[in-house]
C-alpha cells in the first residue's frame, strides 16, 4: 500500500461522515453485474459473463466497495475472486489518489463482522491497517471467539500476558493466559498457554480442551506379514469381546489390556503399551458417553495407518505408511450419539525402513472435536484405573 | 579427459553465436527437461557482483520462476494459513513488478516450514496465457497482461487436498489442454483441463494412489508423431493417452512417495524416486505391465527424494537431498562419477550443453563442466538467502528465486 495513505485518510475519513459519495450510482446495474459474477462456479462455467461483468465493476469508484464486500460473503471461491479481482484494482487506483476516500466506517464495521466468511473480512483489514494503523489491535481482544481471527487475538492476548508478567503484573498475566487457554484452538498456542499457566501456579488441561480419547482398551500384536494388515480382517472387526483371548504374532496369547496414555497430546505408543513388533496389527477400543447427539469431526493421525469404526460404521481409512503420527492429519465427519458410543480403531504397523536408522514407531492419536477444534462432549465409559 | 572437455568448450564458443535466446514456459523449462539450449550463460556471480537486479518478492513459495519475452512470472502465498495467492509479472530487463492479481485460494493445507507451501507448483505459459496452480486446490488461467480468464476450485468440485507438505505437481500444457497431478491422501486424480473454457476434458481417477508431489511429463513415442502421458507415484510410472487420459502401461520400482519429475532423451524416459529407491530408463510405447519388458536399465546410486534429476548429451546427473551428486552414462546405467557437493538440497539442477548448475539451500551454487566424464568445477557462487526453488533460464540471464528475492544473474 501506498506510503502515507494513513494522514491522506484521515481527512478524507471526516468528510465521508458528512458527504454523500460523490458520484451516483445506478443501484440496479451494480447489483445485475454482482449477479452475473454471482453464477461463476465449476468447470469454468459463467467465466466469460464473469470477466465481462467484473471489468464494468473494476471502472466503478469506492462508492461500489459495500456492495462488492457483501458480495464476497459468499463460500462460492470462484465468484468470490472475480469480486475481489475488481475491489483490488478499484482500492489501488482510489489509494493513488491524494485524498483518497475509502468508506472506512463501512470497512470497520464489516472487518469485525464476525457472521461473514472470514477471507473478505481478513482482506478489509488489511486495508485498514494502512487506513487506521490502530484499529486491529483495538478489535482483536474482542474476536477470541472469531472463526477468521481467533488465533490473531490469541496470539494478541498472550504478547499482553507476556508484557504484564514482565511488568510483574502476574494477577493480569494469569488472567491474559487464562483467557488464551480458554480460547486457543491451535496447538501451538494452548501449549503455550499452558506453559505459561503452569510457570504462574495454574494447572490447565490440553486433553479436555481438545478432546482427546486417551482411555483405551488395546489388543495386539495379530500377525500381519508385509504390509497386508491394511487389507486384512481380524476378529475384533466382526466384534468386540474384551474378555475374549486370541492367538497373535508368533504364537503368542493376547489379549484387551486397559491403558491410559499420558501423553500431554493424548498419543498412545502402542510400541510401549503392546510390543515392539513390526509387520504387525494392533487394535484400540473404547466407549464414550455422551449427553446428547452431535455431530462432530473425528481428528486423528497414526502410524503406520489407521482405519476407524465409530458404532459399527467405518467412518475413516487411511492407508499410507511410515508417515509418523501428526495432530489432526487427518479428519472425518462423526456423528457421537446420545449414551454410550463405541469407538474401534486398527492400527497397522508395516515393515522397518529401508533406512535401518528409521526409529520403530506404532502409535494413534485420536480426538473429537467441533469445527474450531474444540473438544467434543463426551467422557470415556471406560473404567477409571488402568489395570 | 580435460582436454577433451576443453576441446567441447572451444567448439561451443566457435557455435556460440548460433546461441537462441529461449523462454523458459514452466516448470523445468524447454520440454520440462531443466536443459537450456543457450550458450554463455553466467557461471560466476556473488551476492554483489554480477546480479543485474533483485526484486522483493511478497509471501513465500518455492515455485519456479516462468521467462516468456519480458515477462517473467511468479506466484507466492501468504497469510496465517497461506491461502492468499499472488500471482506476479515482472519485467524481464528490470524486475519491476508489471501487475499482481491476488486471489483466495480454497482449502489451505498443511506445509513444510520451509520446504513448500501454497505456491510450491511452477505456473507455466503459452505466451498468452498464464495458468497458475496452488496447493490450496485451485487452478487459475490468466492473460498475460493479467486479467483473469477463469478459475477452477477443483478442491470445491473434488475435494479438498489433504498433503502434508502441501502440493507441489506443476501443471503441464499440452495442446490446448492444461494437465494437473493430484495426487493426495485422499482420492486421487489427474485431469486435463480445455485452456480457453477451464472445463474438464477428460479426469481420470487415482484409486491406487496416495500421496505424492512429482509433476506430469509428456514425452515422443518414437517417430509415430503420438505422445504419452507421465505421471509417477505410488511405487510406479503409468504411461497415459494424453487426448483421453487412457491409461496405457505402468512400470513398477519407483518409491511410494514420488517427487522427481522424470526427463526424456535418447528414447528414453528417465525417472527416479527415492530416498532408497533408484533410476529407471524406459522406453515409453507400451501397453499393460511393462516393468519386465521396458526397463533398459536400473541403478540406485545417488537417488534423491527432493530434486528433479537432469539429462544432458550422454550423461544423466543426480544431486540426492544430502548432496551426493551423481554422473551416470544414460545409455546403460553405469556410474561416471560421484562426487560430495556442499550442503543440501531442495531445488533441481539445470543446465546448458556446457554447464549444470547445482543449488543447495543455502545459496550456494556449484557449476560444473557438462557433457565430461570427470567432475569439473567450474564455480561456486554464493549468495546470502536460502534457495529452495529451482532455478530458470532465459535469454541470456539465470533467474534465481531465494526465500525472499529473485535475481537476475546476468550481464549489466
């Protein structure tokens, strides 16, 4: 953005508030043209009458911008970037101006508008952090819940923790960092809250926040030469008996072990809790009760694969190899039904690496969660000593 | 032997005026074999001397830069999840940025911290049209002048990537077709898309393929005037009918992960996946399970799991992640040489008839003489920004992007 476009604002900023725009428009040639760019979508369809419509709009002033925002609140990408194609060039000329004269009233009030798609907003912003320099840091605290600037006002509050306890406010610092906590949905920033919580003398728990599955039933290692265990059905797929015995790799009588990780990120190292096997299939069970239905998303990594059943349904298959277990790598719709849930997962477990120096690893890491990332409501049905 | 190689530099100097002045139109340039045909290009520069100009570059990405005229275009992405995607032409004579469309790309997905993000695909041009890809799944046609012509949310229509360290598949053209790989996690896919409307011409479904970041090829069967259709991942290398996407024959041995786009010459196509994986020299013209009968040779020295591998005259070089560089003779197989270069490495080679230009990430370029049975150093020239794009050539001048810049490596 153009030097100096802040002090040029300013001015202009007043005389908007008294003003009407300067130029007129034709309320219904806007709205046909945004309606034309309205039925861009997929296989390319609608790109010419898009271009030919957003080429009318880009010759238009500032006077359009509301119009146009309110026209990018749409999930439709393909229309969305036609839309901002025009508003890019529409603000670069306007900012060339000496006096330029953006609606930064109608910017603010859209910027903090949290009910619309959060890329338009992000954008506004970004325009106003030229316009008004102070206005973001003003708005941040105020959109911990925001689904597009969340993790900014997190990330916000935890520098002003930061800034109090070094001031040696620990009284605010708590209360900053307890508010990061309480808001954070990404991993980084709760175990930073969580740090920083902890070196105050508050205890905070990332398991409950995020909604981790950390009680579970485990049985293995089955025989699974190669990489078949993938393919292959063993007998806890057809059902669970937890007090049935059967016969696994080499012979060797196994059974349902209780276990219950203390991973601070709720990974189970199934190489510690079964054995330290390759070419081998484990298994993970467990029952959650919940309140009421809900619909939620299973978040959940593995190595080396993992398929999940959620009350006899598959709902989630992967199965790649020797990737590592990694936080939410992959996610699936669930539905968690009101009393208890029954929870299945298969963990396959392939050969060494063609590199000797590869570690050994086998473990899950499994939660559910709403769309932000917050944990799911449920508690776990099984028993509460691991055996 | 340096003798000889002194013999191949005079008698290159004496053609040296015959030298085009070519573009460099997507991703490893003329043919996607990374191989300019001109000569004199910069072999010595530093980080003061012979860099004509150096523009800042917005956000991050490891696409390659794209020279068509004096146009050079470039994408990058931005943004907490990097889903705000730019698309940029400079000028050729002075790096001045010309226009920059800005766009919303539509499912970000995770990415290395450096090694890839949103704007890891190579954009590639006709000289009319720009088609830019992103790892947030979404293809976009632009004029050359800018105005966007169409785009295409395939994470919308197909669903969202699902890449650890995001997408990297350069689109290709062929004909007037645009050809992507996507090959993810979830289901995977190739598609051929009309250039002048953004629809499919035809898609043909992965079902056996998971994740991999390799780039379509296209490649001459013999002198039948037919082409085929590369695409390599999930242990494998399946020829396709470009104009149908019919899948024509598959050769096993590559790793599960594939990376490396493969190269063409002498008949052959060269591809390569590693780490622990190796080289294969094909003949293209099968049909079927062709891995007994199409693979002329077969080596595991050197394979590298990052960068692209390049072939130039008779000789087919290798620089693997750790920077073991590697020299086979591309008719049978054999080890050349290999030699330790400095550092590691992200971005592929290039080269010319005369030199190969090896990148490592920490700005470092290693230029040796090409076409010589022996490692012969010519320079090494270091600038002070990591490199993890690979580099272009055009007209003259080398073009290397760095984590914040591109350079103009080239005579005042």
């Amino acid at each position: 953005m153009i030097a100096g476009l802040y002090l040029r604002v300013c001015a202009a900023v007043v005389l908007l508030a008294h003003v009407p725009v300067a130029s007129p428009i034709q309320a219904d040639e806007i709205d046909e043209l945004i309606a034309v760019v309205a039925k861009a979508g997929p296989q390319g369809a609608g790109s010419v009458e898009a271009r030919r419509a957003s080429t009318l709009l880009t010759k238009r002033g500032v006077e359009i911008l509301p119009r146009l925002l309110r026209a990018m609140d749409t999930p439709n990408v393909v229309a969305a970037n036609w839309y901002r194609s025009a508003y890019e060039s529409i603000v670069a000329r306007e900012a060339a101006k000496p006096a330029p004269e953006f609606p930064v009233p109608f910017l603010q009030e859209f910027a903090r508008d949290s009910k619309r798609q959060g890329r338009p907003r992000r954008m506004v912003l970004s325009l106003l952090d030229e316009l008004t320099p102070a206005y973001r840091d003003s708005i941040l605290p105020t959109l911990l819940d925001d689904a597009e600037f969340r993790s900014d006002a997190v990330a916000l509050v935890l520098r002003q923790g930061d800034r109090a306890k070094a001031k040696g406010d620990v009284k605010k610092a708590k209360t900053k960092f307890q508010a990061a906590f309480k808001h954070a949905r990404e991993v980084g920033q709760l175990t930073g809250a969580t740090d920083r919580l902890n070196a105050v003398g508050v205890n905070v728990n990332i398991i409950e926040q995020m909604g981790f599955v950390t009680r579970w039933y485990l049985l293995g290692p089955f025989d699974a030469p190669g990489r078949s265990g993938f393919d292959e059905s063993y007998p806890p797929e057809k059902s669970v008996d937890i007090s049935a015995g059967y016969t696994g790799k080499d012979g060797t009588k196994i059974q349902w072990m209780l276990s219950q990780t203390g991973d601070r990120l709720g990974q189970v190292d199934l190489i510690q809790a079964i054995a330290p096997v390759k070419e081998a299939v484990g298994y993970a069970y467990a029952e959650l009760n919940c309140r009421q239905d809900q619909n939620v998303q299973l978040r959940c990594g593995a190595d080396d694969n993992l398929t999940v059943w959620l009350n006899g349904e598959k709902i989630l298959a992967r199965r790649q190899w020797l990737n590592g277990t990694r936080l939410d790598r992959f996610a699936a719709p669930a539905l968690l039904q009101r009393g208890k849930n029954k929870l299945l997962v298969k963990i396959c477990q392939g050969p060494q690496h063609k590199n000797p120096a590869v570690p050994n690893n086998w473990s899950l890491q499994l939660r559910f969660c709403d769309e932000t990332g917050y944990a799911a409501d449920f508690e776990s049905a099984l028993p509460e000593a691991a055996r | 032997m340096k003798t000889v190689c002194n013999f191949i530099v005079l008698t290159a100097a004496i053609h040296g005026a015959l030298a085009r002045a070519e573009n460099w139109a997507g991703w490893r340039g003329p043919n996607r074999n990374a191989v300019s045909p001109e000569k004199n290009i910069p072999t010595t520069w530093s980080e003061n001397e012979g860099v004509r100009w150096r523009s800042q570059l917005p956000g991050a990405g490891i696409s390659s830069p794209v020279i068509w005229g004096e146009r050079i275009f470039l994408t990058s992405s931005d943004g907490p999840k990097q889903d705000n995607l730019h698309v940029i032409c400079l000028s050729r004579r002075d790096g001045r940025e010309l226009w920059r469309q800005r766009l919303w790309g539509t499912s970000p997905t995770r990415y290395h911290a450096t090694k890839s993000n949103m704007a890891s695909p190579t954009p590639v041009t006709d000289g009319k049209h720009v088609f830019a890809f992103f790892g947030t799944g979404d293809l976009f046609c632009f004029e050359i002048d800018g105005h966007l012509v169409w785009h295409r949310s395939l994470a919308s229509e197909y669903g969202r990537f699902e890449n650890r360290f995001a997408a990297t598949s350069s689109p290709l053209l062929h004909g007037d077709m645009v050809i992507v790989q996507c090959d993810h996690y979830g289901d995977s896919y190739a598609v051929a898309v009309d250039q002048n409307t953004g629809a499919d011409r035809w898609k043909v479904e992965r079902p056996d393929e998971w994740l991999s970041w390799s780039s379509p090829q296209i490649v001459p069967v013999g002198d039948t005037g037919k082409h085929e259709l590369l695409l390599c991942g999930s242990l494998k290398i399946d020829g396709f009918d470009p104009q149908t996407g019919s899948k024509l024959w598959t050769v096993g041995g590559l790793q599960q992960e594939c990376i490396p786009t493969p190269v063409f010459g002498h008949g052959l196509i060269y591809a390569v996946s590693g780490p622990g994986g190796k080289s294969l020299a094909i003949r293209p013209g099968g049909h079927g399970d062709v891995s007994d009968s199409h693979v002329v040779w077969e080596n595991s020295r050197g394979v590298p799991f990052v960068p692209s591998a390049i072939l130039v005259g008779d000789l087919y070089y290798l620089v693997d992640d750790d920077g073991i560089a590697t020299c086979l003779d591309a008719r049978d197989g054999k080890r050349v040489w290999q030699k330790r270069l400095a550092g590691r490495y992200t971005a592929s080679a290039i080269g010319t008839g005369e030199h190969i230009y090896f990148f490592n990430e920490d700005g470092e370029t290693i230029v040796i003489r090409a076409k010589c049975n022996n490692f012969e150093q010519i320079s090494r020239n270091r600038i002070n920004e990591p490199v993890f794009a690979s580099p272009a050539i055009s007209q003259g001048d080398l073009f290397i992007r760095t984590t914040k810049e591109l350079l103009c490596i080239g005579p005042d």
